[in-house]
C-alpha cells in the first residue's frame, strides 16, 4: 500500500480506517466470549474505539514517531535526524512531506508533554 502520494503542490497521505469492521468483529466475539475471553476482548473493543476517535493528524503524527523510534532517533521529532528517518522509511516521501510529518509528531510529543493526551 502506497501512504504518501507524489504531488509536489500537496501533501496527500492516504490514512486507512478500518477499525469500524474489526470492532464489529470483536463486539461479536464479545457477545459470545467465555469469562476467560472477556477481559482480553474487552481490552481489544477499548483499543479500537481510541483508533476510531484518532484525528488524522493523530494518525500521522503517531505513524511518524513510529518510524523515527524504528530508526532510533532521540531527540525533537520536529528535528533535522527525524526528518532523515522519514524520508528514509519512505522513500516517495518529499521533504515538506517529512517536515510537516515530523512537525505533527512533535506536536504530539509537546501535548503529552503538558499533560494533554491526543
């Protein structure tokens, strides 16, 4: 799947949602779970409805501090090493793609950092 698209004017990233059929399934799962189930679903069912409230400014600000804690980045995600990660993770990705990218990790990091979650 193809995340980043190559338009130089725009900056398109395509964000997959399908959490609305996976809790469908783990609400089923739910109704017809034994006790020794339903604590591991019930966890599974509260995971989604967080990734169903996500913004997709969440997504990719989450999706990009993935990548630069797999390139082991330390440091600002907003910096010039994150911004290196990204690209690198993604190739197609252009500059003020990975920029914006890193920017909205680290928008991210500073609301946790203030005690706001995202």
């Amino acid at each position: 799947m193809k995340l980043f698209g190559q338009d130089k004017e725009e900056f398109t990233v395509l964000v997959v949602r399908e959490a609305d059929e996976v809790a469908e399934a783990v609400d089923h799962a739910l109704r017809t779970a034994g006790p020794e189930e339903r604590p591991g679903l019930e966890r599974a069912a509260a995971l989604l409805a967080a990734a169903r409230e996500a913004t997709d400014v969440e997504l990719r600000g989450n999706w990009a501090r993935r990548k630069m804690a797999e390139a082991g980045v330390k440091g600002r995600a907003d910096s010039v090493p994150a911004v290196k990660a990204l690209r690198e993770a993604e190739p197609g990705l252009s500059l003020l793609q990975a920029v914006r990218l890193s920017q909205e990790a680290a928008a991210l990091e500073d609301e946790e950092r203030h005690g706001r979650t995202a």
